[in-house]
C-alpha cells in the first residue's frame, strides 16, 4: 500500500482528502511536524482559507524550509487550492504575502467580470471542465493522464495562480472566457485549485495518477 503524508497545519479539509486516498489505495499519514515531512515519499499540501493565514500556519510550524527541501529533491508533491496557490511566490490576497517559491509566480484575485465586461460572481464556485494549456499539447505522464479534456472539476475560489512560465500551465478552466490556471506542474511538483476531494471520478483518477507518480 502507497503512503501519502497529508500536511496538518490547521486550515486544511483533512478529512475528505484523507478518505480520498485512503478510497484509491493509500495509507494516509497526517504530520504537523518538520520531521514528519522530511520522512513522507509523497506530500499532500491542502487548504482553505487565506493565503496570509496559510502561510503563517506553516511558519509557526516551522513546515516551509522542510517543504521546499521535498519539492527540491524530486519527491512527489501536490498542493490542493489554498495549497497550490502557496507554491507561488506571492499573493495579492489582502496585502502583499510571500509564499513558498516551488514554482515562480503570483496568485492575484479573478477579475469581477467575464472577457464580455457582464459582472459575474466571485468566488469562483462550481463545476468546470478541464481543458489544456495553450502550451500543454497532451497530458501523458502527468496526474491527468487518466483524464479526458472538458472532463469537469469542483472549484471554490477568488484568486487565481498565475505562474511567470507558461510551461508550468498543465490545464486551465474557462470562467465566462477568463483563463482560469486548474493544474500547474514543475516536474514531480504538482498543484490543483480545484477540490479533487469533491470532484467525484474525475478527482479520483487524478488521486490514482498521483500516487503513480515516482519521485527521484
């Protein structure tokens, strides 16, 4: 049985994703402690809430450097919503607020309107199809190889990564025809806005490919 080391540090829906894992296989272990995660073969990294509340919980936990060291070292990672948006560089989120650097870029909130000017609502909640980068041309090798494009995901959110790279783009959603970054990936290195956890199927394939995955 695969083990998977869930990050505790008080703002994550610890819960649903464990029984997640533990649904396709996996031997869940929840860590709150440095050790913890320098010991985990593959790190889960949930959340909810604010990216300022987020990074302090694992500051106080001294969780960061240990985090880092992981996606450093090849080792499987995955970030969850509030998760994958600390793997950016900063937030615009209620101030300005560093994040942990895994992949280069910024998390900003999603404009108040669609690309046709009509006010839409914020945040971003529901179900939206999973489409391709501009630059992903397929989706083999990665956490989304069981999935097919258009295949729909459960979001909830207000703010949006958007990494310096495009590359770093695996898959994109469409919000009244704002560009919306759904996966990012630098390597092993993985980040979902969206809930995988609520995303029935869909969410448990990406589970599945992610527990596949093999780190260095």
């Amino acid at each position: 049985m695969s083990s998977v080391t869930i990050i505790d540090y008080g703002m994550g829906n610890l819960l649903s994703v464990s029984r997640a894992f533990a649904h396709c296989g996996a031997q869940p272990v929840l860590t709150a402690t440095p050790e913890g995660i320098r010991a985990a073969e593959r790190l889960v990294l949930p959340g909810v809430g604010a990216f300022a509340d987020g990074m302090a919980g694992l500051r106080e936990r001294g969780l960061i450097d240990p985090i880092r060291e992981h996606a450093a070292g090849g080792k499987t990672f995955l970030g969850i919503c509030l998760g994958m948006q600390m793997m950016l560089d900063s937030s615009e989120e209620f101030g300005s607020h560093a994040g942990l650097g895994l992949i280069p870029g910024r998390v900003v909130a999603i404009p108040p309107t669609g690309v046709d000017g009509k006010p839409h609502k914020i945040p971003h909640i529901g179900w939206n199809g999973l489409v391709p980068s501009s630059v992903a041309t397929a989706w083999n090798g990665t956490v989304l190889e069981g999935i097919r494009p258009g295949a729909a995901a459960y979001f909830v959110h207000s703010f949006t990564a958007v990494p310096v790279d495009p590359a770093h783009r695996l898959a994109d959603c469409l919000y009244n025809g704002r560009v919306i970054a759904a996966v990012i990936r630098a390597g092993e290195v993985y980040g979902c806005q969206f809930h995988p956890e609520k995303s029935g199927e869909v969410g448990l394939d990406i589970v599945r490919d992610f527990l596949r995955r093999q780190g260095s």
